[in-house]
C-alpha cells in the first residue's frame, strides 16, 4: 500500500471513528437526556388519554449503553377522587440487541418494584376498571396476523400490593407481599425448550400462599407443572364470589393444599392432567342464614394420590375426617335443614340428572385406599311430629378400606355409632359399585322403643311406656336391572320389658318381659319372611272389652286414610304378591291373660294363667299345615287344652280340645244383664274334636265331635233371694255340632238331681216373669249388624236345612218347688222325683220322639206324662197324654178362699190331658175329676167371686160327690190369639158364670134341656101340667136327683090379659064339663077330676045348651016368656060374656100352677120334700124371656 493510500485509509479511519464516537455520544445524549423525557411527555399523554385518567411518572431514565429503561413512580388515579388506581416504584426492562436478528424483542430481565392496584367492586356490579374492559371490546379487531414473537427473561414482581374493596359484599380483600418470579417466557424458536420454572409468594388476607412450577406453554405438548401451597386460607372471605347464591354461612374455615398438577399434551393420545398432593380443612363451621349451626369438622384430611383427572380418575390415598358434628333438624315443612343450604336444582341440572348415559361418556372412577371418620357427633331433632324428637349420636366411627367404583372392585366397610341413650349400632360389610353388591353383617342393640313415640304415635293408637329391643341379621343386597335382591339372613332379635298401654290410659295392655326370634330369613324380593324360632315367656296381656261392644286391642292399628287425589288408575293398580311367612318353631310359656269386660253394667273379669303354645311349621303356604297346642289354667281350678293341625291357607284347624273344671260364676255378669240370676256355682267340662275351616266363598265351617258337662249348677233368684235353678250334672255325650248346618246331634242327655223354684211374689207376679229382664231394657242398646252382612250372611246358611238329634234324653232325681205369696195365707208344693226319658229326638221328617216322664205331687200324688213328639221339624207334632192323680185339695185353701170366699175342706183333684197337634192344629181333652170337694168357712175376701160357687159346685156334683169336667179346645197353634191355658181357663169361669146367671142351662149341659129347664109353661087360664111339661119335669127331677145338695123354689105367674081370657074359656068349658060329670054320675063313671073329663065335638052343643040354660044372668026369652032357644055361638058368646075373672082368680091359678108343679116333682119319689120351695112372687107377672111366654113357673136353684 502507498503512503497516500495509508494516508488515506487513516484519515477515513479516523473520519470514522469520529463519526462514530460523534453518533456514539449523540446516541448517549439522546438516550441519557432527551429520550427519557420524551417517553415521559409522551407515555404521560398518551396513557391519560387512553385509560380516561391522570397518569403520572416521576422519572425516566434510560441507558443507551446497555439498553435498560427504568421508570420511577408511576402513578395511576381513579377517574373520579385522588385514590389511586395503580402505582409502582419502578418498572425496569433490559433490552437485549438479540432483538434485532430474533425478529422479536428479547428482553432479558423485568422488574416491577413494589407495584400497588387498588381495585373496587362497585354497588351497580361494575369494577373500577369496566371502562377499560369497555373501550377494548368497542375497539377494531385486526385480522389474524402472524403470532408476535418475544422473550422475556427474569420477570419479577417485587414486594406488590392489591387493595380489592368489594361494596356489594361489604369485604375488602388484601394482597401483601406479592413476590412474581418467571424466570423465562418465550415463544422464539430458538427458546422453546428451555424451562419456566415460575414461583409466586404472597400473603392473601393475611394467608402464606406459595406456587412453583415449570410450563413449556408454547410447545407442542404444552407440558406444565405446578406446585401449590397455601396454609390456613380463610374459606368465608370468598364465598361471597361463589357463582351460585349461596344459602348458608360459614363462620369459619380454614384450608390448606400441598398440591402438584402436571399436564402434558400428548400428540399419539389424549392429553393428562396429573393431580397429587394433600388437601385439608381446618375448623369448618356451616350455619345457615340465620346463623344456627349445621356443622363442624375440627379436620378433613385428603391424601391425593397420582389421579388423572382428563380420565375422569381420582385416586384418593387416605381420607380422614375427625370429630365432625352435624346438627340436622327436619323442620315443620318436612324438609331438613341441610336442604335449604343446598342450592336448586335447575331443569337443565334435572335434564342431565334424568338422561341416561351414553356408552361413550367414560364413567368417573374414584379410588379411595382408605377413608377413616373418628369420634363423630350428629344431634337430630324433628319438630314435624306432634312432640319433638331429640337425639344425638355419637362415638361415630366409619371406616372404609380400598374403594373403587371400577366393575368388580370389592371394598370393605365398617361402622359403629352410640346414641345418647347407650343405643349402639355396628356394621360390618363389603361391596361394589359395579356391580351395584353389599353384603355384611349389622347388629343394633338397647334400642329405647319409647323414645321413638313421636314417629309412630300418629299410627297406632297405643304408646310404648317401656320396651327395649335388639337387632342383629347378615344382610345381601344386589341391584339387577330395574329389580333388586335383597334379603336379610341369620336375622335375631330380642325385646325386653316391653310395656304398652293404650294412649290416655295407665293400665298395660301388655307386658312382656323378653321375647326373641331367632334365624330368621327375610327375602324382599320374594316377599318371603322364614322364623326359625319364635319364643317368649312370663308375658302378660289385658284384653278388655269397652263399653261399645269394641275391644281395647281390637283398633291399635287405625285405618289408614287412602292417599288424596288417587287416581283411578292407581285404585285399578294390582295387588303386590303376598307375603309368605313360615313360622318353624312357637314357644310362648307361662302366659297370662286377662279379660275383662265393661260393657255389662257390673264389669266381668276372668283370668287365664300359665298359657302354653307350641307351634311347629306354621305357613301361609297355599295347602300347607302345621302343628300347633295350647294349654292354660282358667280361674282356679279349671284348665284348657287344645292340640292339632292348622292351617292359614285355606284357613282351618283341626283340633283336640280338653276343657276341665271350668268356673262359670265369673259370667255372672252377662247373666245378669239378661235375667235376674245369680250364679252360685257351675263348672264346665268338655272333651273332642273341633275341625274348622274357612273360606271367602263358603265363609265358616266348623264340627265339633265329643263330649260336654255342666255340672254343680246353682243359681239364685237376686229379687227374692231364693234358690232358682240348680242341678249336679247336665252331661252330653257323642254330641256332634256343625256350623252353619246347625248340625245338633247329641247320643246322649241326661240330667240329673236338679231342682227349680216357680214362685208367685207378694206383688201377684210370677218369678219366671221376673227372671227375665224386660225387652225393653234389652233394646235399650241395641246392637246392629252391618249391613253387608246382612245382606251377604254366611253362604252357608241358606243351603241346607237344619238337623237338630237328640237320641235320648234322660232325667233322674228332679224336684220343682212351687209356692205362691199372692194369696194369705201362703201356698206351697213340691213337684218330686221327676224322672224319665225322651228318645228319638230328631228335626227329620216321619220321625217321633218317645215321651214317658214321671213325678210325685207332694211326694204322693203321681204325674205321668207318656206319648211321641217331634217339636225340632218345622211342621212340629205332638200326641201327648197327661195323668195326675189323688192331689190333695185342701192344701190348695188359700187360693179358694182368696178367689172363691170359702175354705176348702176336704177334696182330691185328678186330671187327664190329651193333646194332639199336627199341620199346627191343636185337638185337645182336659178331663178334669174333682172327688167329694167341700167348701168350709167363709172367707172375707175384697177379690172373691160373687157368684154362687156352692150351687155351682153343687151343680157339677153327682150323687157321689164326683166333679167330672170335660174340656176340650181346638184352634191353630200359629193363631197369635190362640193360647190353651187362657181357654181353659175361661171356660171354667164360664162354667162358674153359668151357674150363677144361668144354672139351669149347666144342667141341661149336664142332663139335656138346656135353658128350658128354668121354667114351665102353661097353657093361657090353666094350671095343667101338658105333655111336654111333664117330659121337662122328668128331666128335672133326674137332675135334682142326681145333685142331691140343690134345693129347688118354685114360683108361678100369669099373663093378665091372655090368662084371663084363657082363665075364662077354662071355666066356661069347665060349666059344659059339669053337664057331662052329671050324666056320668048318673051313669056311675065319674072320673076323679073334672079337669079329665073330655068332651067330643059332637056332644059339645048338647053340654052347651044345657050349662046356658042354668045359668043365672038374663037371656034372651019369645013371645011367651021362654028361654029362646040360640045358635051355638050366640049361647058360648053370652057365657063368656057373663063370667068374671079378678085378680084374686089370676093369683089363684099362679098358685095352682106351682102346687101342680111340687105335687108332680113329689110323687116321683126321687126328690125329697124338704128339697122344693113354694114362692109367692111380688108379681104376678114374671121378667121377660125371649123364649117363653109369661104364663108359666119360673124354678131356682138354691
């Protein structure tokens, strides 16, 4: 090279380095001096006008030698007021010069010192900074252009700050402390594989919060790790950010995380995200709006092991919970508290809920190695029952080891718990998820029955006073489809003092000092229950019987109400199958029961001790039987068996029965109701064979084959006090009784030594009347059956007919006592040795029952009733004969002289009854002999009988003394009028009657004539006894012969005007008799009387010419002074013209008549002369009878 060219390469080089150093310092002085004032001026401006607020920067400086900016005090005010937005005391960057060929800024270091942001949360939901969030969104988008590269190194954030007040929620958070490191942020090529390991460190509220991590954000697999710490980060402060509202509230709550998460996208598969670390809550407490506490849990522990959450897995490493407390209370509405915390559910919420899950949706699976609850505490209270229910559970330990919800996964579970009142409950399980399996073991004891009152008090009507229980059972349950198999095993349970009492009352209905089952089977899905044994001693019930004819035990269980607005689709609904029970063993021992009823007006109580019942293979099963006994004591002395087979479908029981010694004196009372009896002693006995069944079509059928006795009967009138009815035995044997046949078939009846006691009271009334108490009082209360059954009634009733056979019925030693204290003096009689027997006793058709009962009167008068019934046949027949002979009449003294007005003073009754009845009509003979009855003194008695008993009775004697009565009555028996005794009854007072008012019609009764026995009749004007007069004198005279002690007056009347004219004809043929009585003298054939003499037709006008012509009254003469000779009619007319009758010829012929009369009476010779009276009447003229003229004698009896 020249010395020019190396002048000039040096003056160049120079030159340049002039240049250089001159742009050098340019570029110093500007950036040192004039840059940092511009970006002041222009950063100020150009920040203000953009964020719509004052901005502020103290100072600028710049280093044009290293590229390094640093701004001093930036300050940031709100739009409105001097509070700050943002501040910082310096942001530095340092530029690298690698920006230039990295097509990108490259930073290499950032730093924000002490940066400060205070943010508010407006009352109208906007921030402090919407207006910013706002002109971004109104700005233009710019199309896509290509990713702005960068890299930015050394990014930190030093000692920051953060102010957040939030005005709706009435908080305000803080932030302090806060420490940003980045270490590298890069999306230049060149840096992509290089590491951000960012830290983050502040205090939040007070709260440490730490977070290390590495992210590679911009390569392909966008891998990023983070590690979070953060220790005692107070829960309530953000719960007031939650995005849905929130219905409780948290006191407290701490929680703290170890937790690190990685994710990786993977190109060959799906991405992960990685979750590990530990997460806990301290000293959580939930109320609820009102600010009552819900829960607390001192600690909640999550071990989180390697869970990938992109898979939808979680893997839970340990789970603790210690001494959590939950206080649930089930308010009045029914709802739990903790549901009202518990936000909506939305539809959509509801929508995804219902939606079934597709195939493709992987399913979550959760792990869980170990999950331990210790020492936790629930109080629960329930306000929506009647009496609010309170407990509290405790000691509650849970304990689950290697959970999995993946298919066929089996973890283990186990619990215990006690409750307040030292109940205690174990559970010992494993199960599955899928499938849906859980099986194990539970076991409850000292369960308080009455501590859970207020859960069934609404649907039984008894309360538990006292009653503990125990449970314990292997249970399965599995899910199958839409069914589920669960059924519980080896299942025993224990109940110990049980005391129950009907609700209000204080008498146990119940008592049950311990009773247990044992392996047990309870198949839900089957609907089958097996008891492998059932056993119970020493219990005690109470069954009463109200005063509504309803039981105390019969409604513990009230009807429920069917549920409002059933549709009818729902009442159409099928019946769920039955259950199906088997009993295997029944051991109930030393029972006892008492009964009681109150609805008699005195209350009956029975006891029944020492009850045994064994059963063996007891079944609902259709067809199936079983073995069951029952044995007991009833009262003092008596016992009951009762042994055999039954069955619950069809429903029957074929049993051996044994009834022993049995009191019936404690039934009293239903005696009582009914009659007024008193039980004094009876025992009832039995032994056989009941078979029964039933069905809803046939309804009850029942037989029983065997034996009964009631024996050493008593009872006792309660009005008198006096003995009633009583026998030793009343035996049936070889009975056979059916039910509805009303199948009655008894081989043998006998009764024997009984005795009965009739009785007429002071006040006239029978005693059997008063035995019976009165209908009235009896429908006082009348009981009503259902409707239904009236209409459906037993279906059996109706189809056959009744069969009612007593073989032989036999009767020893009978006494029936009869005494009347109407009459004064009393009356009594015995009725003795009543024996007999009745054989063939059937309500068939065409057969008879032989009858041959007999008696004493007395103890000598014989009674005998012989013959055949059959009163059990609807057409009832009877053909029987009656004797009684030789009773005594004077013991019957005070009857006749309260009735009759006399004593009786000697006398012997006999009768003969025969009484025939077929197609309900009666034939009756009641002979009746009363020998040599006689009548004593007088007796003044106000209800004697005036008529003439003695006439009477002397009427009806015959000459032996002998009263021969016979009766007999016919009627129909079904003729509600129609009654035998009230007949007879009135035909004797007839018979009484009759001989007062009309004794001479008793004896034409007795010898014929009738009523025309009381008087004779004669011819107008004569006293002559006629033809027929004297056939009717004859009659007379054998009667009065016949009945020695009637006396007879006779007394005779005449007709005045007919007697009179007749009286006149008497004499006038009597004048013309006196013609003719001449002539026979003459002729010396006189006859005795006048009266005799008869005069033919044809000499009638000769004694007539001849008596006119002597009579002395003046005739009619001729011209020549004689007597002119008349026509026969002129001659007879001034006869009876010229005879005169007085009244003293009238008086005369009554007495004639009556001489004529005794004369007749007399000269037969059978009535005695002291016998007949001659009576002179106070009249001539006698009273009216319908029958008989007045020209006549009129007879009394006396």
């Amino acid at each position: 090279m020249t010395f020019r060219e190396r002048a000039r390469s040096r003056i160049f080089q120079k030159r340049t380095l002039a240049i250089a150093c001159s742009a050098l310092v340019l570029f110093a002085l500007i950036g040192f001096f004039l840059l940092p004032l511009v970006l002041k001026s222009i950063l100020t401006g150009k920040l203000s006008a953009h964020l719509h607020r004052p901005v502020s920067i103290r100072a600028i400086t710049f280093n044009p030698l290293t590229l390094s900016l640093s701004i001093r005090g930036i300050a940031i005010r709100e739009r409105t007021g001097n509070e700050t937005f943002f501040s910082c005391d310096e942001l530095y960057l340092n530029l690298q010069s690698l920006s230039l060929i990295k097509g990108g800024p490259v930073i290499r270091e950032v730093r924000l010192v002490r940066p400060y942001v205070h943010i508010v949360h407006n009352d109208d939901g906007t921030y402090s900074f919407s207006d910013l969030l706002e002109a971004e969104k109104d700005g233009t988008r710019h199309a896509a252009q290509k990713p702005f590269r960068f890299s930015l190194n050394n990014i930190s954030l030093l000692s920051g700050s953060i102010d957040f007040r939030d005005s709706p929620k009435k908080r305000t958070h803080t932030v302090r402390g806060l420490t940003v490191s980045i270490p590298f942020i890069s999306n230049l090529p060149y840096y992509v594989e290089s590491y951000v390991e960012p830290r983050l460190e502040a205090v939040v509220n007070g709260n440490t919060l730490s977070l290390k991590g590495k992210t590679k954000p911009f390569a392909g697999s966008r891998e990023t790790t983070l590690a979070f710490k953060a220790d005692g980060i107070s829960i309530p402060s953000y719960l007031a950010y939650s995005p849905v509202p929130l219905k409780f509230k948290m006191p407290s709550g701490l929680l703290d995380m170890n937790i690190g998460i990685s994710f990786v996208q993977h190109k060959d598969k799906a991405p992960t995200l990685s979750l590990q670390g530990e997460l806990g809550c301290r000293e959580v407490r939930i109320t609820d709006i009102r600010e009552r506490p819900l829960f607390y849990v001192p600690l909640v522990s999550l071990g989180i092991g390697s869970s990938d959450l992109m898979a939808k897995k979680l893997h839970l490493s340990k789970v603790v919970v210690r001494s959590p407390e939950a206080i649930l209370v089930r308010e009045k509405t029914g709802k739990l508290n903790i549901r009202q915390i518990l936000p909506e559910e939305s539809a959509a919420t509801r929508a995804a809920t219902a939606r079934p899950s597709s195939p493709e949706e992987a399913s979550f699976v959760l792990d869980i190695d170990q999950a331990r609850l210790t020492g936790g505490k629930i109080t629960f209270s329930d306000l929506l029952t009647d009496k609010p229910f309170k407990t509290t559970l405790e000691h509650i330990e849970v304990s689950l080891d290697h959970f999995s919800n993946e298919k066929e996964k089996t973890a283990a579970l186990s619990a215990s718990l006690q409750s307040d009142t030292k109940e205690a409950v174990t559970l010992a399980a494993t199960f599955s998820v899928n499938p849906a399996v859980v099986q194990g073991n539970f076991e409850i004891m000292q369960i308080g029955l009455k501590k859970y009152t207020p859960y069934y008090r609404d649907l039984v009507s008894f309360d538990i006073a006292e009653g503990e229980a125990g449970l314990a059972s292997a249970f399965f349950a599995a899910r199958k489809g839409d069914e589920y198999d669960l059924h519980l095993s080896g299942l025993a349970s224990t109940v110990r003092s049980l005391k129950v009492r009907k609700r209000d009352e204080q008498e146990y209905f119940l008592s049950i000092p311990s009773a247990s089952i044992r392996e047990t089977w309870i198949d839900f899905g089957k609907r089958e229950l097996i008891v492998g044994g059932f056993s119970s001693r020493k219990g005690r019930v109470v069954v009463t019987r109200l005063k509504d004819g309803g039981l105390n035990v019969q409604n513990l269980v009230p009807p429920s109400p069917g549920p409002a607005g059933s549709s009818p689709e729902t009442t159409r609904r099928a019946p769920a199958r039955k259950w199906l029970y088997d009993m295997r063993n029944i051991a109930i021992d030393d029972y006892t029961i008492e009964a009681e009823d109150l609805a008699p007006a005195d209350p009956v109580t029975l006891s029944v001790e020492r009850v045994r019942i064994r059963g063996n293979s007891i079944s609902n099963r259709r067809g199936s039987r079983g073995r069951a006994s029952l044995s007991c004591s009833v009262g003092n002395k008596g016992s009951f068996s009762a042994s055999g087979t039954v069955g619950l479908d069809p429903l029957s029981a074929s049993l051996k029965l044994a009834a022993k010694g049995i009191d019936i004196t404690p039934l009293q009372p239903y005696m009582a109701e009914r009659a007024n009896l008193y039980l004094i002693e009876g025992n009832f006995s039995a032994e056989g064979r009941l078979s029964a069944s039933y069905a809803e079509k046939e309804g009850v059928k029942a037989t029983y084959f065997g034996e009964a006795m009631l024996s050493n009967f008593a009872s006792v009138d309660t009005i008198h006090a006096d003995d009633f009815l009583k026998w030793e035995t009343l035996h049936f044997a070889r009975m056979e009784v059916s039910y509805p046949f009303t199948l009655v078939k008894i081989d043998e009846t006998s009764l024997s030594n009984f005795y009965s006691r009739i009785a007429i009271n002071p006040d006239g009334t029978l005693n059997l009347q008063e035995i019976l108490r009165k209908e009235e009082a009896l429908q006082e209360a009348p009981v009503t059956e259902p409707a239904e059954r009236r209409e459906s009634g037993n279906p059996g009733m109706t189809s056959r007919k009744s069969m009612v056979s007593l073989n032989k019925v036999t009767l020893q030693g009978g006494a029936l006592h009869f005494s009347d204290r109407f009459v004064k003096p009393g009356y009594s009689t015995n009725l003795t040795e009543i024996g007999g027997r009745v054989s063939g006793l059937s309500s068939e058709d065409g057969t008879f029952a032989d009858v041959d009962v007999r008696g004493k009167l007395d103890n000598y008068a014989p009674l005998q009733i012989s013959g055949r019934i059959n009163p059990l046949r609807e057409d009832l027949f009877v053909d029987l004969k009656a004797d009684f002979r030789d009773m005594d009449l004077s013991t019957v003294t005070p009857y006749s002289g309260r009735h009759l007005g006399y004593t009786i003073q000697k006398g012997k009754l006999a009768f003969s009854l025969q009484y025939f009845i077929v197609k309900k009509r009666l034939e009756s003979q009641n002979n009746i002999f009363l020998d040599q009855l006689t009548f004593g003194e007088k007796v003044e008695s106000s209800e004697a009988t005036e008529l003439p008993v003695k006439l009477a009775i002397a009427l009806l004697k015959n000459r032996k003394g002998e009263i021969s009565l016979d009766l007999p009555v016919t009627g129909q028996i079904d003729d509600p009028k129609f009654k035998v005794g009230r007949i007879i009854l009135k035909m004797l007072m007839n018979l009484l009657a009759k001989a007062a008012t009309s004794p001479f019609s008793l004896l034409g009764a007795l010898f014929g004539g009738g009523e025309e026995l009381s008087a004779l009749e004669f011819d107008y004007g004569s006293s002559g006894i006629t033809e027929a007069g004297a056939k009717k004198l004859d009659t007379l005279v054998r009667a009065l012969s016949e009945r020695p002690a009637v006396n007879l007056e006779i007394g005779g009347y005449v007709e005045s005007e007919k007697d009179r004219e007749g009286l006149r004809h008497y004499l006038f043929n009597k004048k013309l008799k006196a013609q003719k009585l001449k002539e026979m003298v003459r002729k010396g054939d006189a006859p005795l009387s006048v009266d005799d003499i008869m005069i033919e037709p044809a000499e009638r006008p000769v004694y007539l010419k001849m008596a006119y012509r002597e009579e002395k009254f003046p005739k009619p003469r001729n011209f020549i002074g004689m007597v002119k000779d008349l026509p026969a009619p002129e001659m007879e007319k001034l006869m009876l013209t010229h005879i005169k009758i007085t009244d003293e010829d009238l008086r005369q012929l009554a007495a004639d008549r009556a001489l004529k009369v005794r004369d007749y009476l007399l000269k037969s010779g059978a009535i005695e002369q002291k016998r007949i009276f001659l009576i002179t009447p106070k009249s001539l003229l006698p009273e009216k009878k319908k029958t008989m003229r007045d020209s006549r004698v009129d007879f009394t009896l006396k």
